[in-house]
C-alpha cells in the first residue's frame, strides 16, 4: 500500500506535497514523511502517525525545502515507527527514496549489503533500494536507479531524489501504480500513486510500467524503458472536476457515505434505463451485442466487500440472465489454474480499482484470453485503463476506508448488468418495465431505512458490550451479511461471523449461547420460513437475537429480541436496504465503542500489495 507524491515546480513545494498526501491517506496512514533539497542538502521530516501530526512537526522544525518528495505508509516490514517512516536514506544521506510495494528478496539484498558494511536504520525492505542505488551512484542517478531495479524482486513505484541533482526526481514503477503529470504550461510536474491527488491545473499524465523510468523537472519529463532507451509515453488528459472532500456537516465521512446511498444509487442508475425501448443502456460501452449473447460462464472477481458484491451478481446472473456465474477472491484467483475458454467473461470489481490482487487476477485472465469487464468507482484507475470495457459507479469519491456507498452501488452496477444480458436473450419488453420500477424503488427503501437510523443507534447501543456477534442469512442475504459483519469488525474491532444459516447446524451452532448474539438478515422470501425456524433454534439455545426483518413477517415478533423493519422488496433487490441498516448498525456500534471510525487501525482504503 502507502502513497507516494513528488512535485517540482514554482509552488511551495512542503505544501502541495502535505496536500497531495492527504489525497493519498487512505493508501495508509501509520507514518507519513517528506523530504527535499535545500542549499544543497537533503533535508528531511518524518514520524509515526498521520499526515496532520508530521505537519505540525514540520512547521515547528522550520523545514524549507526547493522540491519534495513524500510518503504515507501502510506498515509491512517494520512497525509503524519514526525509524521506519519514509522517506529512507543511503548510508551518506545523499539520496532520499520513497517507496509503495514491497521487496520479497530484501532480506538476501541486505545481507549481502551488510557484508559490504553497509549499515541500515530501519527494518524496511525500502531502505535496501536506497542503499544499493547509493552504492551504484557514479554522478548519473538514472544509471544507479537502472542497475538497481533488476535486482529486486517484488513490486515497487518509487521517488528518489539525490543532493547533486537539484531539481530533479527520478521516478520508477513495476507493478505498483505511478503516475506523472505536468501543467499546460510546462511549469511543474507531479509524481503521485494516484492521479486523482493531482493539482488542478496537473492535466496532463503517463502512467509508469514494467521498470520504465522517468526523469522528472519542473514541467518537463523524460521516460526510459529498463535499458535507459528513451521512449514515447502516451499522454493522456486528465478530466478533473475534482472538488475537495467534505464531511458536509456528518461527523464522520463513514456516515456521510451511508446517508449519500439513496442518492448514489440514482447516479448509478441514471441515463442507464431507456423507458422507450425497454433496454439497458451503458456509456462508452465496448462490447457487442452478439458477444454478450455468446457467454456461457461469467467469473467475478474481487477482494473484501467488492467480492461479496460479486457474489450478489452471481445470484443475479444466474436468477435475472441464466448464465452460469461465479464469484473468487481475487487473491486466490490469481493462483489458480482455471478453465477459462473465449466463452467466459470475467468481471473486475473495485471500488479503488487498484487493488494488486485484483488487478494481477484480471491480467491473468485477460492473458488467457478472456474478456475483461471493469466494475470500478475511480476514473484513470489501472483496473478502469487495463479492463476492456468499465462501467463506472459514479458514486463519487469514498473518503472512509470502511466501504459503504462503493457497495450498494457495485450491487446495481452488478444487477443492471445482468438485466442486459437478459434483455438481450429475450426478456420482453414488460418484464423490463418490471424490474425498471423495482430499481426506481431502492432509492426510497434506502431513505425509508436512514429515517429510522435513531432506532438502530438505540439498539446498537444495546449489543455494543459483546465482543462476539454470529450474523446468518439465505440467498441474498448471505453475502449481504458477510458483507454486515465484515463492517461490524472493520470499524469496531469486534469478531463478527457471517454464515448461510443454513450451515449452522453443521457446526457453528456449537458457539450459540446467552452472550453471543444472532444477527439475522431475514429479507429473502424464497427462504423465510427456513430462516424462521434457524432462528428458533437459536433462540432455544438462549442467544440474543436482532432480526432485519421484511415488514409483515410476523412470526418472528415471538422469536426476535430486537427487530428492525426493512421495507419490502424482490428477493434480488432485498440487500440494498438491508446492508445500509447492517451498515448503520456497525456504525453506531463502532461510536459508542469510541473507535476511529473513518481511519480504522492497520487498514488502507487501497490494497496495492498482495
Ligand atoms: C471493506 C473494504 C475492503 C475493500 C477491499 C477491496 O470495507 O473497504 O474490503 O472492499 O479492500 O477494495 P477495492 O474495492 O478498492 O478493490
């Protein structure tokens, strides 16, 4: 994970790079650091902590600095220490480095660095980058960076900086994103791990790949392949409408991205469904017709709540398209040996659309031969580039790490998907209009649960003394409780299991007892009298019971000790209103437990390692 930012130019440079830091924050926040040249000299600033205290840090030491490069970091090798926050030096403290990825052969690169007497200062795999650029360093740092990056292996996109060029940032990338924009008018250029943390007037940008190297000056970039020959890169424009992120009066952006649903899910369903001819419509949409017919098998993939998303679509493309449809955890998918023929599409589901293991899994398909469709909230992210088609979510930018609004929406992206593939193997015109009246109505059921969010706190506040939650569900509500449970842990640091209740019998029933409660997502009719009589069973072992029920299902008024009433809805369309009441429940939960909600301990909004 970790962010990465460099700028070059006319500006204070402390200040556009503490601000595209901050853009860059949900890529991890366990120590942030920047670096610079001043009067010659490598000047540098860096603590365990977020981006807020490294800037009070820097306005009491007085740093001034002529360029900068910075760093917010998501620990993996080293704990989240001042010696271990980037950026990371050479034994002279010539050159500065910052570093997202990670180095799987760092521990023989340093060993056969310390038998040359090099002597390191943090337990970083990164620090081995910076010493043996150091020791390659012959005046040209576009040679030392060139000799350097064959001997790692792992992924990297990396910032140096060096004392005798003054200036200037050398920038390098193999499987970790980096990109780099320059203004109009040729005055500053940026290095950033995401675009999106470009300045405004940044509109032009190339994304680094495969130990491509660049050369960065203010408003002027050179980029070399791996044997320093120099190439054309393309450059794209950047569209920005970028507005800086608010809370807009919400204490917490997490609670402002629950309460934006209702309206989220009408961007993602706006100009998507044609009353007139009864179709699905999908802009810059790249795959024909005849092709969609011809799937015989989709595969999803993603990771965390994208894949249980996914799992929803393959409720939908098997009950709405009839096609065979399944879902895999992107970190596995990876590794596996699929029969993927010309006949599977695959789907890549991302919120952030770069997070490493989906990414790679979409490669590895796509090497295969499969086609690859992009479901993704980030524009210019590598998913959206690399996927031949995207549909975007359209849910604006998600600023809590906890995935909320990203959701519901990859859930209709995911649903209207599968209605065109419907439509296109013969759904009448008819039962197109039913199901376009069912979407118009998830809006209004999301707004009829945010209404009553009072009750969930007074309930919340309730089961907030237990440490350990079992959530079950059937259908639809499998992945929608998954999803629930794995909100309740993230921000609450509370084990919670989600299981098809189903399977309770089959072993998990031997945990119910009087201080474990049951959490129930009964909304499936296909299932309720199932779920009904798990729920009996439970409630015959003693464990408390809360049940997100559909309003009229009066048999579990006996059962449940708590019972929150979700409008009714078609089985498909159930989790919308039912993950945004699971979603306000671990919010309420996780405030009462005085968590940090928005920025949860060891998590990144944006996985970018494996
Ligand atoms: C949970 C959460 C994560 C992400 C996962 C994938 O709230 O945010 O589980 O869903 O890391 O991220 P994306 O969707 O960006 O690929």
């Amino acid at each position: 994970m970790c962010g990465i930012f460099g700028y070059v130019g006319k500006k204070d440079p402390i200040k556009i790079c503490i601000g595209g830091l901050k853009q860059l924050e949900y890529r991890g926040y366990d120590s942030a650091g920047i670096a610079g040249l001043y009067e010659g000299q490598i000047k540098s600033c860096k603590e365990a902590g977020k981006i807020a205290s490294l800037e009070k840090k820097i306005l009491s030491e007085g740093l001034k600095l002529d360029f900068a490069i910075g760093h917010t970091r998501w620990a993996t090798h080293g704990k989240p220490t001042d010696q271990n926050a980037h950026p990371h030096f050479d034994e002279k403290s010539s050159l500065a480095l910052v570093h997202n990825g990670i180095i799987e052969n760092f521990s023989q690169l340093r060993d056969q660095l310390k038998s040359k007497n090099v002597r390191f200062t943090s337990e970083t795999d990164t620090e081995v980058i910076a010493q043996l650029i150091g020791q390659f360093y012959r005046g040209d740092l576009l040679d030392a960076v060139q000799k350097t990056l064959p001997l790692l292996q792992g992924s990297f996109a990396i910032a140096i900086i060096h004392s005798n060029h003054p200036g200037q940032i050398v920038a390098a990338a193999r499987e970790s994103p980096l990109s780099i924009g320059y203004d109009d008018q040729h005055t500053e250029s940026i290095v950033s791990s995401d675009p999106n943390a470009f300045l405004p007037s940044t509109s032009n940008v190339m994304f680094l790949r495969g130990d491509e190297i660049a050369q960065v000056e203010a408003g002027k970039i050179s980029i070399f392949n791996s044997t320093l020959k120099p190439i054309e890169k393309k450059i794209e424009k950047l569209e920005s409408n970028y507005q800086a992120p608010s809370k807009e009066g919400f204490e917490h952006f997490l609670i402002k991205e629950i309460y934006e649903q209702s309206s989220t899910i009408q961007k993602a369903l706006l100009g998507r469904l044609n009353d007139e001819s009864a179709c699905i419509e999908f802009e810059n949409f790249h795959f024909s017709d005849e092709y969609l017919k011809s799937i015989r098998n989709i595969w999803l993939l993603g990771c965390g709540t994208s894949s249980h998303a996914g799992w929803i679509g393959t409720m939908f493309f098997e009950d709405l398209s009839r096609v065979n449809a399944s879902v895999e955890i992107a970190s596995e998918a990876r590794y596996r040996n699929p029969l993927l023929a010309s006949d599977t599409l695959v789907i890549a589901i991302s919120q952030s659309g770069e997070t490493a293991d989906t990414i790679a899994a979409m490669r590895e398909a796509k090497r295969r031969g499969c086609s690859i469709l992009g479901i993704c909230n980030v524009v210019n992210s590598t998913l959206s580039r690399e996927a031949d088609s995207t549909i975007f979510l359209k849910a604006g930018p998600e600023m809590s790490v906890c995935s909320t609004k990203a959701f519901s929406s990859q859930v209709a992206v995911l649903a209207l998907f599968a209605l065109h593939i419907a439509r296109l193997k013969g759904l009448s015109d008819g039962e197109m209009r039913k199901y376009f009246a069912h979407f118009r109505k998830i809006s209004g059921s999301i707004q009829q649960v945010l209404e009553k969010s009072s009750l969930l706190q007074t309930i919340a506040k309730k089961y907030a003394k237990y440490n350990d939650f079992f959530f079950m569900g059937r259908r639809y509500m499998v992945p929608t409780c998954l999803e629930a449970a794995l909100k309740l842990k993230e921000i609450s640091y509370v084990n919670a299991n989600g299981y098809p209740a189903g399977e309770l019998k089959h072993g998990p029933i031997a945990l119910i007892c009087p201080n474990f409660p049951v959490v129930a997502f009964c909304s499936n009719d296909q299932t309720l009298d199932k779920i009904v009589s798990n729920l009996m069973e439970v409630k015959a072992r003693g464990a408390p019971i809360l049940a997100f029920a559909p309003e009229g299902l009066h048999s579990i008024i006996e059962i449940a000790d708590d019972i929150f009433w979700l409008p009714e809805s078609i089985d498909p369309f159930a989790p919308f209103a039912s993950i945004v009441a699971g979603q306000l429940f671990a919010y309420y939960i996780a405030k009462d437990r005085g968590c940090d909600i928005d920025q949860p301990r060891n998590l990144a909004k944006s996985v970018t390692v494996e």
